[in-house]
C-alpha cells in the first residue's frame, strides 16, 4: 500500500516527510525569497551574478569596504568561455591557480592554504557538492538510519527555491558549506562577480537556515589567490580535494565511477592515510551520485576508521558565525560512531539499504521499492557539474 503526501511543504518537517521524489520537487512558495525578490535586493537564480542587485546597498558597502585590497590579479577567461590556460605560467603558477596546478598553498601573503586533506589519519572527510538536491528525501533518510553527519556544499540558487531541504541539512546535524550561487568557474568572475557568488550564498543559506557558513568549495576547483582573497574577506576557508569519484560525469561507465571509490580505499589498505587523513569529491547531484554513495557507504564506513563531516575531522566545533550551533570535536564524534563490526553492518534500522546490497553490478541500481533511493534530477540545467 502507498500512502504519499501530496500537499506542499510548509516547513521543513513537512518538507522531509515526503517519500515521492516527484513531489518532493514541486515548487513551493517561501515567503522570504518573495520579500527579497520583491525588494530587488535578490539575485535571479542560476544566473550569474555578475553585479550586485542596485537595490542591495549592504552588499555594495561591503564590497566597497574589501574591493581596494583585492589583488590585482586578472580574471581567467570569460564567463561562459574557455579558462585562458594556454597564456598562464604554469611553471611559476603565481596566482596559486588550482585550475592548472592543484596549487593549495596561496602564494599570496595572509592566506590560509586550502583544505585537501583532513588531519586525523585513516579518516575520510565525507561530503556532497551541489546540494540541496530537491528530491534528497531518501539520501538525507539514508544517511540519519546510519546516524553519519556529511559536510554539504550548498549551490546558492538551490538554496533559494528548496529553502526547506536546505533546512533538513542544519536538523539532520550536516554541516553546511557554500558552493556558490551559480555553479560557474569562479577565476572568471570580475571582482564584484566573484564577490556576489559567494556573499549571496551565504545570505540565502543564513535565511533559509539562519547560520551562516565559513567555508566554500569552487565549482570545478576553479580558485586562485584572487579568489580565496575575496572568500577570506567573507568569512570563508577553502575546501578543496585530492580524491575525486568522477560521479558527476555522466559519460562514464558506472564501473569505472566505482573503480574511483575502490581506488581510495585502495589506497587505505596500502597505506596512504596512516598519517594523514584523506577527502575525495562525491556528490548530491542525481539519483546516480546519490544512490552510488548509499551504496559505497557500507564499504567506507568498514574500510576507514573515522568517516566525519570535515568540521569535526578539523576539531572545529562552531562551523557557523552564529555560536548557537555546535559540532562535536573529532575526539567526540569518534566515540559516539564506533566503527562498524562486519557483524552489525546492518545496524541502520528499517531504512533497510545496508550492508552493500544496494547496488547490483549491472548498470542503475536495483533496490525493493519500499527501500528504494528513488530520486530524480534536480532541475540543474545543462552544464557539466563538478
Ligand atoms: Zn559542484
């Protein structure tokens, strides 16, 4: 028998109650994206925002108050375009460009170098980009039934139009980061560009959550010391990866996106992480990434010691500005999450997805329909996303 909602999500308790994908994708009015969109202080969402609002003086002061300090480093290429690879010197990589080199430690004076890595040895820094998905439902229920916390990196007009299921992500105890707002390489941006990208993410994650972030992951990996300047302004570390799963390219084969999880605990096994720990890019994307990462999760959570939203992996127990929000130091979380035994692998409750049997070999994954990840895609245009 099925029994599904389909009325329209009020709040967020509403909106994670619903089990059909479909319906977890209908729009819904939310009053304070009406009050800003009204106002003329609001970004459109999935375009690029490459002027900040006239309405929005805030926003203007603020950028005011950095842009003469930002170095004076040119953008890479136009928005839409090719990034300007070909007339960069690679070799001296002075503006610590990721793009190109994977450079993560800034040349520029004052700046952190990016997080690639977490410092707990044997411990995947576990994460999602490009959430809130719309239909994350199942995921979001999958990974609560295992009681694991994730860090999510939040796109900004995701956030604005799927307010709620951004909601989900602060109840579940995830932690969220910025993505920014329209998923674009951001070395493109002008200053004032760049700057909106992340200074209305971050405003519509304080508004839909009421915290507001302090890390950022580039879409693509696109940083350069430019970049990570007008992030640090707004508050933000750079989260960046050395592991990727490729899950996000939809032209691979789904053997070769698993050969990319087996390469990381490969990796493990022989040795990698003994002193540093490892993060690798997975995503909340489709139902592909999400139902490859319910299903990979089983084999992480046996193989690592430690598999922890990157705040905790960093001991950094206030993620957000406000201080109202608390994360567990790694101490702490380790003791609450013992690693799984093969023994109670199965331990996640009626969820009933556990234990590796999600996924068969062949291409998609066959799950019984009440246990079913059914998701869809969320409405993320046509570009490649990373
Ligand atoms: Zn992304």
């Amino acid at each position: 028998m099925h029994f599904r909602s389909t009325l329209v999500p009020t709040d967020e308790a509403s909106e994670a109650a619903i089990q059909d994908p479909a319906t977890e994708c209908i729009n819904y009015y939310w009053p304070a994206l009406g009050n800003a969109n009204a106002t003329g202080t609001w970004p459109i969402v999935w375009l690029p925002v490459t002027q900040i609002p006239a309405n929005d003086t805030v926003a203007q002061q603020k950028f005011a108050s950095m842009n003469a300090t930002i170095p004076n480093i040119a953008p890479k290429g136009p928005l839409g375009g090719s990034l300007m690879t070909a007339t960069y010197d690679v070799s001296a990589d002075p503006d610590c460009w990721w793009s190109v080199t994977q450079c993560t430690t800034p040349k520029l004076q004052g700046l952190s170098a990016d997080i690639a890595s977490v410092p707990e040895p044997r411990t995947l820094g576990y994460g999602f980009d490009d959430g809130p998905n719309c239909s994350h439902n199942a995921f979001y229920d999958y990974l609560t039934a295992q009681n694991q916390k994730a860090t999510m990196f939040y796109i900004g007009s995701s956030v604005s139009i799927w307010p709620y299921q951004a909601q989900r992500a602060v109840t579940d105890g995830h932690e969220i980061c910025v993505h920014t707002w329209s998923h674009r390489n951001m070395t493109m941006f002008s200053n004032e560009g760049a700057f909106a990208e992340l200074y209305y993410t971050l405003e519509a994650i304080k508004l839909a959550t009421g915290f507001t972030p302090q890390c950022w992951r580039p879409p693509f990996g696109d940083v350069d010391d430019r970049i990570r300047y007008i992030a640090s302004q707004l508050g933000l570390e750079t989260i960046i990866w050395k592991y990727d799963s490729f899950d996000y390219v939809t032209s691979l084969p789904e053997t070769t996106i698993q050969g990319n999880y087996d390469y990381l605990i490969s990796n493990l096994t022989a040795g990698t992480f003994d002193t540093v720990g490892a993060i690798m890019l997975t995503h909340e994307l489709t139902n592909f990434t999400m139902q490859l990462a319910v299903h990979n999760y089983p084999m992480l959570a046996a193989a690592f010691d430690h598999l922890v939203p990157i705040s905790v992996a960093m001991n950094k127990t206030q993620p957000y500005v406000e201080s109202n929000f608390t994360m567990q130091s790694f101490a702490d979380y380790a003791a609450g999450h013992p690693k799984p035994s093969a023994s109670n692998s199965s331990s996640g409750g009626s969820n009933g997805t556990t234990g590796g049997s999600v996924a068969g070999s062949s291409a998609g994954v066959t799950v019984q329909p009440h246990n079913a990840v059914v998701l869809v895609l969320a409405l993320l245009g046509t570009a490649c996303y990373l």
